[in-house]
C-alpha cells in the first residue's frame, strides 16, 4: 500500500500542554476532526521535545505556561532549531505584548488564543502544516499596533531597577541598592511594566532577557 501524497494525509499532531484536562479536552476535540491525527500528548516543554524527536510530528500545538522546567517558548526555540523542525502553534490565555513577541521570535509559525472556536482551531492546524501564519484577531491587533508605535526604551535608572529585579530583589532591597525610595521604584516598576507590555516582576524578567536588555 502506497502512501498519500503529504496533501492528502491528515496533519500529525503533538500536543503540549501542562493542565490534564485541558489535554483531554482538546484529544476530544481533535478526535472531530479526520484531517488531523494526534500522534502524542505531552505535559512537559522537555517531553515534548522528546516526543518529537521519536514521532515526526507536521505540528505542534503548544501551551506557552508549563509549569516547572522550560517553557513554551523556550521549547518552541528547541523544537523549530532541530533537524526536520515541525510547525509550532501556540495556544494560550495569553496575549500579552512580551509573550506574542518571545513566541513569535522563538520560531511559532502561529499564535492562538484559548478562546476560539474550535473550527479556527483547525483551520489553523492546517495551515500551520502548511508553513502559514495564523494569529488570533486580538494578537493580530496587538502585532500591527506594536509595529506601527514600537515601545519605547527603556531609561538608564529603568534598566538598573530591571537589573536588580533579575537578582531576584523585592522593591525594599531595590531602594536600597540604588539609593532611592521605594515609591521611586514603584514607579519606574510601573513604567518598565507598560514598556515591556507585562504585568508582573517574572514577566517582566523573561522579556528583559529575551529582548536582550539584561548583561
């Protein structure tokens, strides 16, 4: 028996993501759909990468927050480096400017949100397959308004604090390493913050170095 032209065999998928349900839920939904044929499942960035290696998947649906060990964007950067790379499709809750911006830089083909319904869901699997980008709506919005207003950069106090921040400093420890007050780091916190496009200190560390503003 002869294979199907690439064209015509469903898209091999490998899905990565931490939560159980959430896994199960969507092998549910992927099961609706003949074109696409999941080959594995994962809950680790390191399993997925492991995975992968052994089934060849066409895609990988991957989920950026992991929990311990690496993420989803830094398995993204292994799994798109590797030899005979697969399409990575992100699938998250989130759409903030730092995570669209390390997935997209780490090699995702596509950026979907949770949210959508699920016949985006395969249209974008398939297109994934096929090299294509798909973004959500939102993230597309968020993309072309970065690209029309980029950030501005950061202060040379901004990048001290980010610094310190990295070190793994509260505000006090900060305050005191700068000679400032505590009021003035919250401030140049919430500046770095809206710089950066994230909403928390880990956030706004993982931007930094992904961004390349740390030494």
């Amino acid at each position: 028996m002869t294979d199907l032209p690439a064209e015509r065999r469903p898209v091999r998928l490998l899905v990565c993501d931490d939560h159980v349900v959430v896994r199960a839920g969507l092998l549910a939904l992927l099961d609706s759909e003949p074109d696409i044929e999941v080959v594995g499942q994962a809950g680790t960035g390191e399993e997925a990468l492991a995975l992968a290696a052994r089934l060849a998947p066409d895609v990988v649906l991957m989920d950026l927050q992991l929990g311990e060990g690496m993420d989803g964007v830094q398995a993204t950067r292994h799994l798109t480096a590797a030899p005979a790379a697969p399409h990575v499709l992100v699938l998250t809750t989130y759409d903030t400017d730092a995570d669209i911006t390390r997935a997209i830089e780490a090699g995702a083909t596509g950026y979907l949100l949770k949210a959508e319904r699920p016949e985006e869901l395969f249209a974008a699997i398939q297109a994934a397959a096929r090299g294509r980008t798909t973004l959500s709506p939102p993230v597309a919005s968020r993309v072309m308004a970065n690209l029309r207003t980029p950030p501005p950069a950061l202060t040379d106090r901004e990048r001290d604090i980010l610094g310190q921040l990295a070190r793994g400093l509260g505000n006090r420890d900060i305050a005191r390493a700068l000679f400032i007050s505590e009021a003035t780091v919250k401030t140049h916190l919430g500046r770095i913050y809206a710089k950066l496009g994230v909403d928390t200190r880990a956030g706004a560390v993982a931007a930094a170095k992904e961004r390349r503003l740390l030494p």
